[in-house]
C-alpha cells in the first residue's frame, strides 16, 4: 500500500485529496504546513513514506522551501507539486527546487493518481534489464539502481535516475523531448518539456565534471538529448 | 462555449499608419505666405506711392516747361512779327521762323505758314511733328494751341499760334515751335529711377520682417504642432510652454488643458480596466480553491453513483458534470485574464503541426469525428500546449455547432503554416461573422445550451489569443466551395529555429 505524504493548506482541498487516494488504495499522511511535513518525514513513520505531494502556495515555509529541504534529507523521495495554471514562473521554480513532477489546481482525482503511478514506477526497480554497464568511467547498475563514477557513488533521485537509465540504455540514439516525457514521465503528448530540461540540468550538475559541456547527456540542438558518445 | 463561436477575419493588427506623415510644405507654408504678403504690400505701397509722385511731379515739370516755352516763344513772335512785311514770301517766312528759332533757348524748329506757304528754322528738320490737328485747332479756332507728340521715341512740345494784328483781325501767318521735351523727360525718369533703386532695399527689408514676424508666430505654432503629434502619438504628458499673452499663448494654454484632461480620463480608463482585469484574475483565483475540493471529491460521486438511489444519483452525476464545466470556465478565465495582463508568455519548441494536431484529437477522442488531411513533415516553432489548445477549440466548435463531416487540414505556405478546420453546417451569417471572437458571444440567444456542453464561451477569443501570442491570427469565414458551412483558419508563423521566435 504506497504511502503519500500530502502537504496542502486548504482544509477542503486536503481532505478531499485524502479521501480520494484512501479509497484507491494509498495511506495517507496529510500535513497543512510544510513545518508539519518535515516534521512527519523526520518522525517515526517518515521512513515509509514513498512520496509527496506538495501545493506550492502555503503559509509560513512555501513549496519551494519545502522542497529543498525534502531534497536535503533523501534524494529518493518523489515529489510531485500542485500549482496554480499557467503560472510558469512558478513551476521553472519548483523544478528548479527540485520537484519531479507537477500538476495543476484544480486536478480531477484520476489525473493526480496517474501521476502518482507514474512517479511511484520511477522509483521502483525496473523490469529486468541485464548488465550493468560500465561507459565512460560511470558505472550504471541497472537492477540495483546504483550509479558509480570513477568508483564513487552518485546519489540520483528517481526521475533523474530514470532519464538516466533511459537515455544509456541506447547510447547515441536521440531522444526528443516529447519522447522522454511519454516514457520517463508517463505523461501525455502534452507534457511540459521544461519538466525534462531541469531533470537533465540537475542530472548534469550531479554527473559531469563541467555540467555546461556535458559528456554523458548532450544536447542535439532543435531535437532533444542522447547519451554519449563518449 | 457559445452558439457558433464564429468570426471574422483577424489579422494579426496591421502597422498603425506612420504618424509623421509632414510632407514638407514650403509652398504654401505659413512663413512663404507671410512673406509673400509683406513684400506684396511694400511693393504695392511703394509702387502706388511712387505712381502719385511721378504723376505729380511730371504734370508740374511739363507744365512748367510748356507754360515757360509758349511764354518766350509768344514773346519772341511779338518781336520778330513787327519786321515782317505782309504778305509774306517764302524768304521772309523763313527769316521770321530763323529768328524767332534763334530767340530761344535751345534753338527749337520753327516752322511759319502763311497759306500754302512755308517755311521752317532748319530746313533738314522733318515738321511731321505738327499734326494736322494742332493745325486745324490753330487756324479754325484761332488761337495759341499746343500738342505733346511722341517723335522716334523723343517727346516734343508742339506750340502753335496764329498771328493777329494790333486789330485782333487775323493775318493769316501761323507760327509753330517744336522744342524737345527731353530734360524734362530725363528729369522724371530720374525720380523713377530713385524710386526703383529703392525699392529693392524696401522689399528685402519688408520681406526680413517678415521672417521675422514668422517666426514668432511659428515658432509657437510649431511647438504646439510637435507637441499634438506627441499626444496624438500617446504621449499624455506632452504640453507646450506658455509664453506672453497673445491669442497663441491661449491656444497654448487650450491645449495644455485639453492634454490634462486627456490625460486624467485616460488614466481613469486604465485604472478601470485594471480594476476590471485584477477583480476578474482575483475571482478565478479564489473560485479555484473550493473548485479544487470540489474537482477531487467529484470522481466519488461518479462511482458511487450507480449504488445510490436514482434522484441521489442524477443529483451526484449533474454535480460532478457541472463542476467539471466550472472548473473548465475558470481554466478559461484565468488564461484569458493572463492574455489581458500581458502575463501570457510562450514555451515554444519545435513541433511538427500534423502529429500535434492529431494527438490533440486523440486526446479527446475526435479521431473518429473528423477526416484529417495532415501531411508529414510541417514543422514549425510553436508552444505545443497552446496550439492544442487552438486545435481543441476550433475542432470543438465545429463539431458542437457545425455539422458533419468536419475536415481538418495542415498546410504550409512560404512563411506560414494552417491548421483549417470546415465544417458542413449552415455557415456563419455575416452579423455572426463579425462578433465570434468576442468573449461569452452568442448566435443565438434563444438556444439553450445542451448538459456537457463544454464550451466556456471563451473558446475562439482564447483561440484567437494563444494565435496572436506567437504572431499569428485566427480567420472565420463561410465555405467557398459551393457547400454551405463555416471555415476557421489558425494561421502561425512558419519558423524553423527557435531563435527566430521573438515573443
């Protein structure tokens, strides 16, 4: 039963969100502050906790906050924020903070579980896909999900890790934007393909020994991204 | 969305005509007709004033030389007559008009008839100068007559008179002076000259004057011309300074208050609008959140419908739908408020136009519904999520409000690339042609709208603004081809970099 931790100010809004995902299936925790979300993932229960859903707008500490310090005690955890529409700034900056995934107010229930599911199969082991392999002094162990540089391990969350797995997975095959988001995201062909630009900016800035000249994911201009060649 | 949310054509804006359209008008100017109008006056005061003189003063001139000539050659007639025996013979005509020539100054011809005789002071001279009339008025009227002629371009005073005895009783001699009335000619014509060497100077001072009675009167003018350009530009602080107290420093003064005034209505527009916009931004805003409740606790009412009674369960299913549709105009209303307060920015990318449009028909089902005539391989640089959006709306419309079949085409021409979208219809009549783009716009009043409707009334105007946004337009029109039915063109630029996409 995957466990979510909701952090959402509006009572309404909360209790709806809860109540909907109980029924599917999901233990709830919900938070009205992100104070109170810390301090959920710092308590007893935060280890069991498989994913958060977060509104950007909250009083006191905000999303973006929130964010980064649920970036500073685990990498794993997928989170996936609500934001008003179009409000674009917003979402570079969630992105930017460190969010996986974002959805917009007012979501109807089966659009915010299909992220949830979709997040929630980024971070579970992949199908088995052989090898390991080893490109270019990084070493991407496929079934344990490790990822080694020159020996030292790298600690990537799950989206990122799955662009990773991804993109090295045919190395020198281009992918495009769209491409990704359908596979990596889940997400339809109307997808943000911001979404995949600041995975791979914040994938970079933990893989490369120079993030603006990329070796293992670059840029094909006009196209999207490819792994190598290296 | 409302009843045919149809339109006319709307380019993206054309270029506001050029504002300095100042063609440079010398001829006709204000300073070449004051100009104009001094030296006009100098000239016509100085010609006039040197008319008079000259009519004056050669009327006084010749007077006086013709009075003084008839006096001494009367005089000299007296002295000489008395010598001459009667009657005479051609050799004492000729001694009289010898010396009476001799007894005047300038030795002027004489000329002394008696009947058919003649004879004249110097005989090589040409007496043609005597008109038979003079003639006639000396010898039928008989008495001192004189005549001015004109003689090869020199004038002459032309006395004649007849000569009388002590008695009064004619003698029948007649005696005629010619005297050239060249110095008195020459002495006028000096004053003609005067006059014209002076009225260069008079003109060019008049027309320096002129200049400068122009250029204060321009040079107000033309601040106050520059300055209504500048307002008529949109630039609501322009004013002109005040200078004195003429009729130009109240026109002045006219139009800095009509800018004033200008200026404050303006300004109470815009505060308006922005009342209006913010006060409708603010509503979506805070409709969004009880919205947002409503939109996740909707699908639980969806399931649980079938178990709950029929009423409870068409109650459940109407709440579900309507909040659906709610949440959708809210949608709407928040993007189109974001169009009105300049906060719409694009997230363009590379798209190619036949796959977007199809997904976008997917997505919704519509594949079904419309035949598509998509080739491969128009690409542009668009905002995806806005082009579906467009795609969405007209599709949406044609197949709410139109009729089967409804065909959507991609095409591309040089520097644009279209999304057409025909349905078979009844059209769109012109009154509707010219209102579909405007917000919350109905054909027809008196339809009501059908449950999952879906239409926000906002459709084409949002339409029509995710077009502008990338410098393209959205066109209605009715169908040409001979089958009745409305036509909508999405008209985007065709770009192939995305450096070439200037929002």
């Amino acid at each position: 039963m995957p466990h979510v931790l909701l952090i959402e100010d509006d009572a309404s809004v909360r209790d709806g969100m809860e109540l909907v995902l109980r029924r599917h299936g999901y233990d709830v925790d919900a938070a009205a502050t992100g104070e109170e979300a810390l301090a959920l993932l710092d308590g007893e229960r935060g280890e069991r906790i498989e994913l958060a859903v977060l509104d950007l707008m909250l009083p006191g500490m905000d999303g973006f906050e929130v964010c980064r310090r649920i970036r500073t005690r685990t990498t794993t955890l997928p989170v996936i924020m609500l934001t008003a529409r179009g409000d674009d700034q917003d979402i570079v900056n969630g992105l930017e903070a460190g969010a996986d995934d974002y959805v917009v107010k007012p979501v109807t229930a089966p659009v915010l579980e299909a992220r949830i599911r979709a997040a929630l199969r980024r971070a579970e082991p992949s199908a088995p896909v052989p090898e390991a392999a080893d490109q270019g002094g990084l070493h991407i162990d496929r079934a344990g999900l490790t990822v080694t540089k020159n020996g030292a391990p790298v600690a990537l969350p799950p989206t990122e890790l799955r662009l990773l797995l991804e993109l090295s997975a045919s190395p020198g095959r281009v992918f495009s934007r769209e491409q990704l988001l359908a596979s990596v995201w889940e997400h339809t062909f109307l997808g943000d393909s911001r979404l995949v630009d600041a995975a791979v900016g914040r994938l970079r800035a933990k893989l490369e020994d120079v993030p603006a000249k990329p070796r293992y994911v670059q840029t094909v201009r006009g196209f999207g991204y490819r792994f190598g060649p290296l | 969305m409302p009843v045919h949310d149809h339109s006319t054509p709307l380019h993206t804006e054309p270029a506001p005509a050029p504002s300095s359209k100042r063609r440079l008008h010398f001829i006709g100017g204000l300073r070449t007709r004051l100009v104009v109008a001094f030296v006009l006056v100098a000239l016509v005061s100085a010609v006039t004033a040197t008319a008079l003189a000259y009519r004056e003063s050669r009327t006084a001139v010749l007077q006086r030389a013709q009075d003084s000539f008839q006096k001494d050659f009367l005089a000299r007639i007296e002295t000489v007559v008395p010598n001459v025996d009667m009657p005479p013979d051609t050799q004492s005509l000729a001694s009289l008009a010898t010396r009476v020539s001799e007894g005047l100054s300038g030795a002027p011809l004489v000329v002394a008839r008696y009947q058919d005789l003649k004879a004249t002071s110097d005989s090589l001279a040409d007496d043609s100068r005597i008109s038979p009339q003079l003639r006639s008025a000396v010898s039928t009227l008989d008495r001192t007559s004189f005549q001015r002629v004109e003689h090869a371009g020199e004038p002459y005073l032309v006395v004649g008179t007849p000569v009388t005895y002590e008695n009064g009783q004619t003698s029948g001699l007649e005696v005629y002076g010619v005297a050239s009335l060249r110095p008195e000619q020459e002495a006028t014509t000096g004053v003609l000259d005067a006059v014209r060497g002076g009225i260069v100077p008079v003109v060019l001072l008049a027309a320096l004057l002129a200049l400068l009675a122009a250029r204060t009167v321009l040079r107000p003018v033309r601040e106050l011309g520059r300055a209504t350009r500048r307002l008529a530009e949109g630039d609501l602080d322009s004013r002109v300074a005040v200078r004195g107290g003429d009729e130009l420093a109240d026109l002045a003064r006219d139009f800095n208050h009509t800018a004033d005034e200008l200026r404050a209505s303006v300004g109470g527009l815009r505060d308006q609008e922005a009342r209006a916009r913010r006060f409708v931004a603010d509503v979506s805003h805070e409709l969004r959140t009880p919205l947002a409740a409503m939109t996740m606790v909707a699908t639980v009412l969806d399931e649980d419908a079938d178990r709950l009674p029929p009423d409870a369960a068409h109650a459940a299913r109407t709440v579900s739908a309507e909040t659906a549709r709610l949440s959708r105009l809210v949608d709407d209303l928040m993007e189109m408020s974001r169009f009105d307060s300049g906060a719409a920015a694009l997230n363009a990318g590379e798209i190619d136009l036949g796959e977007t449009v199809r997904a976008s028909l997917a997505l919704r089902g519509w594949t079904e519904a419309v035949r598509l005539e998509l080739p491969e391989g128009v690409r542009t640089v668009a905002d995806r999520r806005r082009v579906d959006v467009i795609v969405a709306n007209l599709v949406g419309n044609a197949l709410r409000h139109g009729a089967p079949p409804v065909t959507v085409a991609v095409g591309a021409e040089w520097d644009w690339v279209t999304v057409t979208v025909t349905d078979s219809g009844p059209g769109l009549p012109p009154e509707v042609l010219a209102h579909v783009f405007e917000r919350f716009y109905k054909a027809d009043a008196s339809r009501t709208r059908t449950r999952g409707d879906g239409g926000s009334g906002l459709g084409t105007a949002i339409a029509l603004e995710n077009a502008r946004l990338h410098g393209g337009t959205v066109e209605a029109a009715n169908r040409t081809d001979g089958v009745t039915g409305a036509v909508f063109t999405l008209r985007l630029p065709h770009r192939h970099h995305k450096e070439e996409l200037t929002p």
